[in-house]
C-alpha cells in the first residue's frame, strides 16, 4: 500500500473544503494496460418520483471508483432516527441521524464484493480494517467494527501538522492502524462492503463511531478523463453534474492509492 503524498493543501478558510493530498489522475492509473481489470457493482437509489430503484453495473476494478462502494462491511449498524439498522438493511428514502446537518434521507447505497481469493486480484485491495471496541473512546466503536478500504474515521489525525485549526479531520481507516487496537486483516471469503450517500456529504454514525456518507473530493472531475468522468457519474443515477455531490461537511485525508 502506498499512502498518498501529504503535502495537503490549506483550506481553513472555507469549512467546506476537504484536505487533497497530491492526487494522481485516475486515468494514469490504466495507462499501459491492455485489459482494465473490472468488477460488478450494486446500486440502489432514489429516483426523482421518490421510489426507490435497483441495478447494476461493470466499472474499473480501480481505488477511486471501488472507494465509492467499499466504506462498511454486512452487518454494520449504521444509526437512524429510528434506532441502530444494519448497513445492508437500508434502502433508499429511509433517514440516517447525521452529526452535521440532522436527519437526512439516503438517496444511493452502492455495494460490492470483495473477492481475495479472486485470480488476478490484489490482495492488498481486499483488507479490511478492525477497529476494537472503545479504540478511540468510550464506546467509540461500541463493538468491534470491520471497515473496508473507503472508510473514513473522523478523529485526531496522528503526526500529520496541516495547520488546518481544526482538532479532528476524517482519515482513512488504514491510516489508523497500530496493530492494536486498529489492525488490517485479510478475510478468509468473500465480503460484501457498502457505501451510501445523502444529499450532501455527513458525519453519520456506525456502531457508534463518527464516519461519513459518500463523497468523490472537492475538483475529483479534474483527475478523471472524460470518458471515465462520464462512467464514474452514470454510477449514481441521481447526480447530473459533479457539482451536485456539493461540498464536503469536515476536513478530511485523502485515501491511499493501493
């Protein structure tokens, strides 16, 4: 695994701004390859008339697009007004209880599943993060919580002086780990991770701990070709234009490019 650069950029004044490492383009990452490799992903969504809908599509077996669906493992209780529901229970137009900005209504949940015993696949690319139960307070998380490579964990990032003047920041879950009480694991069998997202980008909780909904990065069209730029948006068949993801709700690191 090979962490992003941290030469983050200062955004203190604008809160909305997230913290970008360097970024390399998304479309360097298939440059030379003869076959991309792709993988299946599940969606579901909100559609415009408030019913929900369901489908499916091939997409690059790339970080950037898999981070959009591979934030919480099956079983994840994920907090709503209505008490704790598990990740794989929600569906779209139900409410989540968000830290930032109240109730708000789930309009995509995307889903995949990882496969490490795939031939042809990274290894690296299916581990998991476990975090223990009270690894960052008291009952934060309340019970071992098993997070995939596109979580984030909003907490006090450790060595990382950016000079934002904010306390805690949303970092990658791999980030975190010390072999303690934040480890890697690689799953012995197939996992099915999600992600969802909401009108606009959140603090949620899971098993009690600060998360986040879905968020592709303030200016990510700008690391995107266009034909993948057009692939990535027909992903979420409730967004038009990049500019409706709107801004992000904390500072937060950027994910490492596997």
């Amino acid at each position: 695994m090979a962490p992003l650069s941290l030469a983050a950029d200062r955004q203190a004044a604008d809160p909305d701004q997230e913290t970008h490492a360097k970024i390399v383009p998304v479309d360097a990452q298939f440059a030379g390859r003869a076959h991309r490799a792709m993988r299946k992903f599940q969606i579901a969504f909100l559609r415009k008339d408030g019913t929900p809908d369901w489908t499916e599509q091939i997409g690059p077996a790339a970080p950037f697009f898999e981070a959009a669906f591979s934030a919480f493992c099956h079983g994840t209780l994920i907090t709503t007004p209505r008490g704790q529901i598990a990740v794989q229970d929600l569906d779209p137009g139900m409410s989540v209880s968000t830290e930032t900005r109240g109730p708000m209504k789930v309009l995509w949940i995307g889903s995949m599943t990882l496969v490490p015993q795939a031939l042809g696949v990274d290894q690296v690319a299916c581990r998991l993060t476990r975090i223990m139960p009270d690894a960052f307070g008291l009952g934060k998380p309340e019970a071992n919580l098993l997070v995939g490579p596109g979580a984030r964990i909003l907490t006090r990032p450790r060595g990382h002086d950016l000079g934002l003047g904010r306390e805690r920041m949303l970092v990658p879950a791999r980030d975190l780990a010390d072999g303690v009480n934040v480890v890697e694991i690689a799953p012995p069998r197939p996992v099915t991770v999600y992600h969802i997202a909401l009108r606009r980008h959140a603090v949620i909780r899971a098993a009690g701990i600060e998360t986040e909904s879905f968020h592709p990065g303030m200016g990510f069209e700008r690391h995107l070709g266009p034909n993948l730029l057009t692939l990535f948006l027909s992903l979420f068949p409730h967004i038009e234009t990049p500019a409706d993801f709107g801004t992000t709700a904390v500072p937060r690191l950027d994910l490492p490019i596997i």
